[in-house]
C-alpha cells in the first residue's frame, strides 16, 4: 500500500469515530413529529436525517424535505433507494476522497440523482488520523484525546472552504433540491458543512450544537459495537483481560460533546471576527447569495 493511501485509509477509520455520548440532544418536536421526521431510517446508513424545522433568530424555520445530512452510502439496500426516491432527492454531494469511495464503493443514487464529488482532504487532518489510528491499533490511548475533535473541526474550516462554498451555491438553487450532502459517518465533514449552513440561516449556536449530538442518537449501535472490538483488540495487544483495558480517552474522544463542534466558530472568529465574516469573507458568499438562501430555504410559520 502506497504511504499517501495508507494515511487515507487511517483517515476512514478516524472518521468513523464518532458518536454515542451521556448527553440526551433533545429530539424535534411531537408536534413537529406528527407531520415531519427528522430521522430517515435506512438499514444501509443510520444517520441519514433532514434539517428541516430548525428555528432562526429571526422567527423563520428551515424547510423540510430540502436538505438532509449523513453517512456513506454504498450500503444502502433496495427498499433505502426507493425510500430516497420518494424524498425525490435530486442532488448527492459526497465529500468522500478517492480513496474511500474505492475502499468503501460508490453510493448508491436514486434514479435519476446527481451525483457531485466534492472530496476534502488536508495534509494535518492526515497527520493527526495518523496518530489516532496508531494509538487504536495499539491500544494505547494516552494520545487519543476527545479534543481531537474540536481540532478536526477546525482543520476542515481552512481545508473545505471551496466544498463548503459549493454546497451553499448548490443549495440556493431549487433544481438541485431536495439535496444530501455526507461524508463517511455524518459527524465530521457533513457536521461542519451542517454547522456552516444553518449559521447562514441564521439559527442559533445552540441548536446547531443539538443537531450535531443527533448522531450520537442515531449512531448509537454502531459506536458500541466499534468501542466493543477496539476494547478487544487492546486486551488481545496488551495480554489483558477486556475489563482492565482502560478506554477513558478512547470514549471520551468517541462521544460526541457539542463543545467539540465550537471548533468551527472558534476558527471562524480568529480568522475573520464572526461566522457571518467566514461566510462571506472566507468562503466568497456575497450578502445577496446568503439572502437568496434564506429566501429558498427557509419560511415564514406565522403565514399560510
């Protein structure tokens, strides 16, 4: 294996690191949930979700059915196709670099459904997978630490701004809608990417946080089974039994707190001074593009 592929690799394995966590992010609405569901279940991919329903400062709220976020998706079985189909998804936009998409397989599309590859990679994110995957290979986790999150999150502000900028322009068109974006578990790329677009709308800190702590909900099973068989690897490594393996790094950094998510506000103010500043400065979305995109994707609940 060639060493450039093999950081892509551990890469994979970092990404897939996410999720499962004490906190209980609060769940839509029942009122909201009589009509609208957040969560799309598909045996292929858990956390594929839709944005809609989320409140601005502004009193407006996000459209549903427009914009959904998730996970890889060449899993997916028949009935999960014909399940997007019926969301009439029109645009997938994978984030995936090559070398996953190979590793993994292409998703599968909806009949008819654009595909646009949009891969994000960075040389530092490379270094620090690095790092983490050696430690989980090991068993040794005294590097693996629940900040590494955070810095992730800020590595992608620099290294996806063309991505980013993508899909905002993307999304302002109504033929590309409704449109899904993902990366390879839905926490990391898809979460900045998330964490972007609805500070463009103009929703509140706080409850771009509680979105980002659905995928410890809908992750959930698969974040036990992975820290299960990381547990096992370490006792086989450390010629322990799998209850002297101490995880308490290795956990911490699994689940999903949102303050790790702060990661992306935090390098949008020392760059630019504010969010708004990134958006329009850093990512070259002029104030007339960020209104059509309000205007687009978002409604007014106090009229018919």
């Amino acid at each position: 294996m060639q060493p450039a592929r093999s950081i892509v690799v551990l890469l994979l394995f970092v990404l897939a690191a996410c999720g499962g966590t004490a906190d209980s992010p609060p769940q839509p609405d029942p009122a909201e949930a009589t009509t609208h569901s957040r969560h799309v279940p598909l045996e292929g991919q858990s956390n594929f979700r839709d944005l809609g329903g989320y409140e601005t400062e502004d009193g407006r709220t996000v459209k549903w059915g427009q914009v959904y976020r998730s996970g890889r998706m060449p899993d997916l079985t028949d009935e999960d196709v014909a399940r997007l189909e019926e969301l009439e998804i029109e645009t997938v936009i994978t984030f995936l670099v090559p070398e996953e998409i190979e590793r993994h397989g292409a998703d599968r599309l909806p009949e008819g459904a654009r595909e646009l590859r949009l891969p994000i990679r960075g040389e530092r994110a490379e270094e620090l997978s690095l790092q983490v995957g050696t430690a989980i290979r090991t068993g040794d986790f005294e590097a693996v630490t629940p900040d590494l999150n955070t810095e992730f999150h800020r590595l992608l502000m620099d290294d996806g701004r063309e991505e980013f900028a993508a899909v905002l322009r993307e999304l302002a068109d109504p033929a590309n809608r409704p449109l899904v974006y993902h990366c390879s578990q839905g926490v990391h790329r898809a979460g900045t990417a998330t964490a972007i677009l609805l500070a463009a709308l103009g929703v509140p800190w706080e409850t771009i946080r509680e979105d980002y702590l659905l995928s410890n909900v809908y992750r959930a099973d698969e974040i036990a089974s992975s820290l299960d068989r990381i547990r096992q690897q370490a006792a086989a490594n450390g010629g322990v039994a799998p209850e002297e393996v101490d995880m308490t790094n290795v956990e911490a950094f699994y689940n999903l707190e949102g303050r790790y998510l702060d990661g992306v506000v935090e390098r949008a103010v020392e760059e630019y001074g504010s969010m708004e500043n990134f958006i329009r400065d850093g990512l070259g979305i002029t104030d007339e593009e960020v209104q059509r995109l309000r205007e687009e994707l978002l409604v007014d609940p106090s009229y018919p």
